[in-house]
C-alpha cells in the first residue's frame, strides 16, 4: 500500500524574462501555454500573449454534438491607462501582428504553479500580476490582473475580441456580421444569433467596473503558424468594446468568460474558484504513486490531468453510464486537434490513471471503451462533434487487452475483469474469424493479417487524400505480437475464472502464433525483425524496414519472441532508432527517411512516420530493456533525461506528440500529447527505485528555472 504525501511540493516552472534582449524575444512565440477544463475544452496561446494559430484562444468550450469544441473567446487586449491619458498596451505581441518586433514588451516574468500560467508585467514602473484558470468540468475562463506596486488613479481597459466558430474551422469568412451584446446589469452577452453557438457570457468581477459599448468592429488577424503549414492564415476578430475598471493595489480584477448558464457562472466566485482548483492539483500530487511526487515527474502528474476528459458532447453515452453507476470517461490524445481516440487510450492508460493514483477513473474508460466495442473492434477515434466512432484500427483493440491487464495487476479489482471477460471473448472470436478492414487470423499459421484498400489500420497511420503513406498491409511485427499477448492473457483470466477447456483452446492458437512469428518474422541478414510480411503490395514479400515496432515482441507481458533473440533486436534498435526524446520511426539509411517534420500537409505526412521521432515509444523501449537488463534501472532512466529540457521548450510543462529526427529534436505537432506525457512519467515512476535519479524528500517551493539570453 503507497503512502501519499501529505504535503506535495509547490511546482514552479519559472523564466526570467528581464535581462531578455528585445531581439530574443519573438521566439518566445513557439513557447505556449494550455490549461483545460476536464470536458476536452482548453486555453492556450503563446507565453508572449500573441495568438499564432487557429487553435489558440482564451476560451475553446467543448460543446454537445454537433457542435463540438467551438472557439468562443479569441483574444483579450490588456491595456493601463494613466491618470496622464496615456494608454499603454501591456499583454504582448498585437494579436493581428504577432512578429511585430518594434513593439514594446513589457512582461518580466512567466511562469506555472502547479500547471498554472502566472504572468509578471513591469509597465513603465507599474508591476501587474496576471493569473488564468479553468474551473473544472466547466466551459469557463477566469483572467485574473493583480496590481502589486502602489500606484493611484490607473484603470485597467479589457477589450474581448471573439469569432465563434469550430476551433479548427476556416478562420476567413467575414467576422462581425450578426454578433449583438446585450447588457443585464453588469453582465454581458455576446451572441451570433444566425448560428447556433451558444451566448458568451461576461462580467469583470471587481469593485468598480462598467462596459464602454463602441459599436462593434472587425480587426484582421493573421496567423503565421497556419500559413507555415499552408492553411489559410488571415482572419478577423470582432470587437464590441472594452471593459474599464479601477485598478487598486492588491485588490483583483478578474474577467469571467463562459458559455455556462449565469447560476453555474456565479456558483463560485473567482477567488474560490483559484483556491478550489489550487486543491484539485494538490490533490493530484497526493494520490499519486510515491515515485511520481517528485520534480519532472510530479510536473507530468499535473499534465496528465489534461487528457482526462467527461466527454462532453456524448449526452446520451454519458446518462447510460451513470444510469449504471459509472461515469463516462475517456482521453483527449492531444492539444490542440485530437480527438479522443481508442489507441492512443489504451497505451495512456496506465501512465494517466495508475501511475497518478486516479484507478477509479481507469476503470470507467476500460467500462467506457467497452461499450463501444463493435464487431470485436473498439473505436480508433470519435471525430470531433460526433456520437459515433470510426472502427478502422488493427491494434486499438488488442492494446485494450494490455491496458485491462495493467490495470487489474495495480487494482486486483476482479469484479470489473469478471464484466469484461465476455467482451474480451467476444473480440478474440472475431478475429479468430475475421472481422473488418481485412482484419483476421491466417488458418495457415495464426498470425493476425489486417489490411483494406485505402484504410491506414496501425498506428502508423498517416494519410492524405488517397494516399496511405505507410500501408503496412499484410502481417505487421507489432501487431502480431499484440495479438500474442491479448491470447495470453485472456487464457489466463479464463483460467482463473475456471474456463479450462477455453484456455486450452487459447493456448494452442497461442502456441501456433508464437511458432509462426518466431519463423517467419526473424530477418537473419539484420539480426532483428521483419517490419510487415507477406505484404499485400502483390508481391507478397518481407518489409526489412529497420522500425521501432519490433520492440513490442519483446516489451509487452507476454513476449512473443524467443528469449535468446531479445539483446540482438534491442542492440539495432538502440543503435539506430533511440534519440534522447524517444525513437525515430524509420532508421536513416532506408530511402523513405526523413530527417525533418516540416512544411503543408503532405509534406508533413510523409514525414510522419517515416523517420520523425515519437515520444511514447521511450516506453516500450525501457520496458524491454528491463527484460533484458532486470537490474539496470538506472541505465533505463538515463534514456530519458532528454524529456527533462523539453518540459520548459515547447508546451511548457508538457511533452510533445512528435520531433524532428535529427539535432536539435526540434518538438513538432501536438504540443502536449497524452501517451507521450503517460509514458515518459510511468517510465520515471518505474525507474525512479534505486536511482539518485530523484530526491527522498518534498521539495517544497521547488522551482525549475529557465532565462532567456
């Protein structure tokens, strides 16, 4: 039984912004920043305060079918103006001009506690504290402005800028057409009345406040994250005025933003709001497995807490599972894009829920996912604003297996086993006899074959328009060695509950499996693992790519490779795949490899998976290492000391979907992804025994620095 402490440490992430050179400071604006609400909504831009792409905003609510999650507040201009007339523009970058380099910059420092973005302004003498929060499971935004030094007769202007629309949805049509504010007292609500987003609701909770109506106006904004990416990139944000309110030192000014009704906006106010969420986190630290209490570790506990979703358009999914007693959960796979997605859950889950103590809510994705289950598959993805899953995955419902098994060997909660078993018989039966997109077990020799014109079935899974740029069609390594495992575990569990003629028959297919991958799946000129055989290409041949796939037949409980062949496969994959932020995807000499993730779509996608580096397999990589090395924890840990420098370089205090495959890494794509986030901390928890890798006590107050030159 882990002790949890009772005083987790204070976690701070802090740059120095005041001995920063003007010219250092637009690159700032590939540092960002997110907090999210628990329903899949969020809050993100750039720590500079410039919004650069489509997905940033200080209010992306996540909205019930078919609305999905909807940018609702776009941007906030913060200004001060003096008792001389002087107004004075403190929160950045222009949000319509990013790159403006002339222009003054006034902040000094930035920072997360526990997760939570802080900005510190020095405005010609005047210092002002700003603070950001989500209350949770709420599609609302808390902008709190602090005023520390003493200064008499300063207002503080608040002007909100909106464009209602689907938070990756086209930024171009006229903006400002049909928006109207209407004024209850002091609350305001901005509606779009020829669509069907909901009202924004505002109020700015201080002493003195009041709302300057100007009439309403469109600005352009411009988006040089989008245009790098080749998507549209010039917008317009509306304007309906600003918000003036006394500013007194240390007295609060917090506006409020929400697409909730009023009662649940006033339930709490902001001041309790920021200390029921200082809770929360804390709350987080203290469940949480005792290796995972500590520095980067601890950080990525409060990370993982993005992920971790109330799906808040399934409406009815969610009555039917509380009806039953549950709750409906399920895992974002990335900020800003991603959906919830099958795969991406089942390898996260134990990195999100069990290394972090949340076992209760493990339970309810495994029942969630369950659910969903159809024709023996569980859904590869919900897009977003739908009810309904798309099913076109081979390994999303063989990683279930391995995420039922993690979890019952941390929780021993058999009564939840006992209620999946039928479901995990039922997915076995259907790919013994072949179930969609190709996907079925071979009677010639019991591997698992999957493939489907146009379909992109493994994780590998990168397409643009009718291109699948890495099919992988035919018997692919990992997949195989997932189906291995799901074979053994299930005889297992049917074991136990008594289902011996059922194990047997497991058993044997299992054995088949096994003998049949140890033949066929063995390349002798290279010492290591065919990527895919028998490749539906027409050729019917072996794939020899060197790729990180193989490291599952050894990584997961049960290995399907033989024993004496595990150091050969991992010693190549050392040698050519590992990065010090996870594996490239692809080794360099193969003709497909590229080095950089870079460019519009297509060009990206090439790239995907074929050399580009990905986080999440550090995982399985430390996982067999410690087969074969049992005693060399501390050589495991050693493979992820690149992750600690990246906490603080893209999505500060998060970990990257993606990197490029060379120096320097650059981090690409999502800028938090959730099983890059689960298994670098599982893996820090798992190694964290018998290293100096991380401290015994509590560091409270412990602060991570960073300044700018």
């Amino acid at each position: 039984m882990k002790t949890a402490n009772s005083h987790p440490p204070n976690l701070v992430r802090r740059i120095d912004f005041s001995c920063a050179a003007p010219a250092s400071l637009p690159g700032l604006l590939n540092r960002e920043w997110l907090i999210t609400n628990g329903l899949g909504g969020y809050a993100s831009a750039t720590i500079s305060g410039a919004v650069t792409w489509r997905y940033h905003g200080l209010l992306i609510a996540a909205l019930p079918a078919p609305l999905g999650r909807t940018t609702m507040l776009n941007h906030l201009e913060e200004s001060l103006y003096f008792p001389d007339r002087r107004l004075v523009r403190f929160g950045g970058a222009e949000a319509s001009d990013p790159e403006n380099k002339e222009a003054p910059n006034y902040l000094v420092e930035f920072r997360l506690e526990n997760q939570m973005p802080v900005w510190r302004y020095d405005v010609q003498g005047v210092v002002i504290e700003k603070r950001i929060i989500m209350p949770y499971l709420q599609n609302t935004v808390h902008v709190t402005f602090t005023l520390l030094s003493k200064a008499e007769g300063i207002f503080l202007e608040l002007r909100p800028s909106v464009h209602f629309r689907p938070f990756e949805g086209h930024v171009g049509p006229p903006c400002g057409e049909g928006y109207e504010i209407r004024a209850l007292g002091h609350r305001f609500e901005i509606n779009a009345p020829k669509d069907n987003y909901p009202a924004l609701r505002l109020y700015v909770a201080t002493k003195y406040s009041r709302f300057i109506h100007e009439g309403g106006a469109a600005r352009e904004i411009v988006f040089p994250r989008d245009a790098e990416r080749g998507f549209e990139a010039r917008g317009a944000l509306w304007t309906p005025g600003y918000f003036p309110a006394a500013f007194e030192p240390d007295v609060p000014v917090t506006l409020v933003a929400s697409t909730e009704d009023w009662h649940t906006v006033f339930a709490l106010d902001p001041e309790a709001a920021f200390a029921t969420e200082c809770e929360r986190r804390r709350r987080l630290l203290r469940i949480a497995s005792p290796q995972a209490q500590h520095e980067a570790a601890a950080e990525l506990v409060l990370a993982a807490d993005h992920f971790i979703i109330s799906p808040a358009g399934r409406v009815k999914d969610a009555a039917r599972a509380r009806a039953a007693g549950d709750e409906l959960r399920s895992v974002i796979a990335g900020y800003h894009w991603f959906t919830d997605w099958g795969r991406d859950t089942m390898i996260s889950l134990e990195g999100l829920t069990l290394t972090t103590g949340r076992f209760q809510e493990a339970a309810w994705i495994l029942r969630t996912f369950a659910h969903y289950v159809r024709h023996g598959l569980i859904p590869n993805m919900f897009p977003e604003g739908k009810n309904e899953g798309l099913y076109h995955t081979a390994d999303a419902t063989l990683w279930f297996f391995h995420a039922v098994h993690r979890y019952i060997e941390a929780t021993n909660d058999q009564e939840t086993l006992a209620g999946l078993l039928p479901i995990l018989q039922e997915i076995v039966e259907h790919h013994l006899r072949g179930t969609k997109f190709g996907i079925g077990v071979d009677p010639n020799d019991d591997l698992l074959r999957q493939g489907a014109e146009g379909c992109q079935l493994t994780w590998m899974d990168a397409k643009v328009g009718d291109w699948v740029v890495t099919p992988r069609r035919g018997k692919a390594v990992e997949i195989n060695a997932l189906w291995f495992n799901a074979l053994k575990l299930l005889e297992g569990w049917q074991r136990a509950a008594d289902g011996v003629a059922m194990a047997e028959a497991l058993a044997a297919h299992a054995q088949r499996a096994q003998d049949s991958f140890n033949e066929r799946f063995w390349n002798p000129s290279l010492d290591c693992l065919y990527d895919v055989i028998d490749v539906q290409d027409g050729s019917g041949g072996n794939d020899p790519a060197v790729r990180p796939n193989q490291v599952l037949a050894i990584s997961l409980a049960h290995a399907v490779l033989t024993r004496e062949r595990w150091a050969p496969v991992l010693k190549i994959v050392e040698e050519q795949l590992v990065t010090p932020v996870g594996l490239r995807s692809l080794h360099r000499e193969h003709r497909d490899y590229k080095a950089k993730y870079y460019g519009d779509l297509r060009s990206r996608d090439a790239a995907y998976h074929q050399g580009t580096v990905w986080g999440w397999l550090i995982g399985p990589f430390i996982d067999a290492w410690l087969k074969v090395h049992p005693d060399d924890h501390a050589g495991a840990r050693e493979f992820l000391e690149g992750f600690a420098p990246h906490l603080g370089e893209a999505c500060l205090g998060s970990i990257s979907e993606i990197f490029d495959a060379e120096e320097p890494f650059t981090p690409r794509g999502c800028i938090a992804q959730a099983w890059s986030v689960a298994e670098v901390l599982r893996c820090l928890a798992l190694t964290a025994n018998g290293t100096n890798g991380l401290k015994e006590e509590v560091a409270v107050g412990l602060e991570m620095h960073a300044q700018v030159h």
